[in-house]
C-alpha cells in the first residue's frame, strides 16, 4: 500500500502522477504532456481510456489513474521485497479495487514497482514506469547496435521519445527525432544531433542527408509514422513499431515482427 496525495501535497507525502513539467539539470523526464492534441484527437483518447483502462464491471464511482508514486504505508504479512517507508513508483492498472489517482493505491508485489534512488522526486519517478519500460523494451528489441550507429525517433518529445533518446544516446548511438519546431531546442537539450519537422513532407531526406545511406535503427513511437520512418532506414536497417503499426518488409529489413524473434518480444 502506497500512501501519496494526486497532483496536490500532503503533508511529506507527493504524487505527481505525470502532470507536472519534469526538468532537471541532468536526466530529463517526461511531463506526460507530449504534442498537444486536436479536440478530435483528445475525444478519441478518452473514449479510449475509458473502454480500455477499466476493468469489466467496474463500480461507480472509480478512481482512475495508472502511474504513481509514493511511499509503501503497509504490506501483508506474504510480501517480502518491500517494507513500510520503502519509496517507490509503480503502476496500478485494471485492478477492481481502482486506481493511483488517490491518497492511498493498493498493488501487488508482483506489478511493475521501482524501488526509488534518494535524488528522485515523487514528480519524476510518476513519469516513470510505463514510458521507461516502453522504451526500455524498445531499445532492447533493436538488439545490439554498435557504439556510432543511428537511430531516429519518430515522435521525440512525448514521454517515450524523451526517455528513448536519453537512453540511446547512453549506448553511444547517434540519435535524430521529430517533433513540432517548437520543440526543437528540447530535443538537442536531451541529446538528439537533428531534430526534424514531422509535418514537413520532405523530413526523411533531411534524415538521410543526416545520415547519407540511411539510419541503422528507428523507433516510430507515434501512430501512422511507421511508413514514412522506414523511408529514413537504412537497407538492412531496423524499425520498431511501438505505435503498433503494421509494417511490410523491404529492402531487407528489420521491422518490429522480424526484429521480436531475436530480441525477444516488447510485451514479454
């Protein structure tokens, strides 16, 4: 049981659960802001979340929320690795009890909980565990890449695209990504080499003016950017598909369903 307070402060006790802008002098996390959406696009999503991140039957009213933070308040008597004042981040998702968007969450042991270092905040750590493991996942599926090679990221100022950049440029991968101009500037703060308008047409030749034979990897984090992202890889190159969608090989290349077979699948 984690005890936190949702977006406001209580007492010691914070959760910002991803509402806050993240930014620090070192890592940067992600705000859950990302591009800002249409009013069509906005509707959509909350259709979205309203079918999918509900568990059947459940009760009115239902505390939403997936993401969280806080500090474990108390564990049953068959939970080992977490003790009462442990600090953690975790994500409490289609459970019939409700979710994080409440003073106090019960989870189990067994989901996806992050034990916190001291210098992370509650704030940045509720930006953590569904975007980091994506993108952590992400990566990994693209197998070994060597320390020089490129990757672009379709969709790199959202949350995912923020960690993913980070982190790949901690492989000592060359990274370029896109975004809408005005987020340029952040783009190169986290350590992206080129930063591209996705609403230019002609953004894969940049890319490949970047890079004259084409990026050796790409990640497409946003939906319906996969096409256009594999016309900035590389022949032979791999793409990931965390938008989900669905890519036809060519020019012997690697998307998400050739790439899962040998470095294991994103959901796993």
């Amino acid at each position: 049981m984690a005890r936190g307070g949702c977006n406001s402060p209580t007492g010691r006790w914070w959760n910002g659960c991803k509402q806050s802008p993240l930014r620090d002098a070192g890592f940067s996390y992600p705000s859950g802001g990302g591009e800002r959406a249409s009013g069509e696009d906005k509707r959509c999503r909350s259709r979205c979340a309203r079918r999918v991140f509900l568990p059947p039957g459940a009760p009115h009213p239902y505390p939403i929320g997936i993401e969280c933070a806080g500090v474990v308040e108390e564990t049953s008597g068959d939970a080992t690795r977490y003790r009462p004042g442990d600090r953690a981040a975790f994500v409490s998702a289609m459970q019939d009890k409700g979710g994080s968007w409440a003073e106090y969450a019960v989870v189990d042991e067994d989901a996806l909980i992050l034990p916190l270092p001291v210098d992370l905040d509650f704030v940045q750590a509720a930006a953590l565990p569904v975007a980091g493991n994506t993108a952590l996942r992400a990566l990994a599926a693209l197998g070994d890449l060597d320390p020089g090679s490129s990757i672009f990221i379709a969709g790199g100022a959202g949350a995912i695209g923020t960690l993913a950049i980070q982190l790949a440029r901690l492989r000592g991968l060359r990274v370029a990504a896109s975004a809408s101009p005005r987020n340029h500037d952040y783009l190169r703060s986290l350590g992206a080499e080129v930063a591209v308008d996705y609403r230019d047409t002609h953004w894969p030749d940049q890319i490949r003016h970047w890079v004259s034979k084409g990026v050796d990897a790409a990640l497409a984090v946003h939906p319906d950017t996969s096409a256009e992202t594999l016309r900035a890889v590389a022949d032979g190159g791999r793409l990931i598909t965390i938008s989900g969608d669905a890519v036809v090989p060519e020019r012997g290349g690697c998307p998400y369903g050739a790439c899962q077979a040998a470095a294991g699948t994103l959901g796993s």
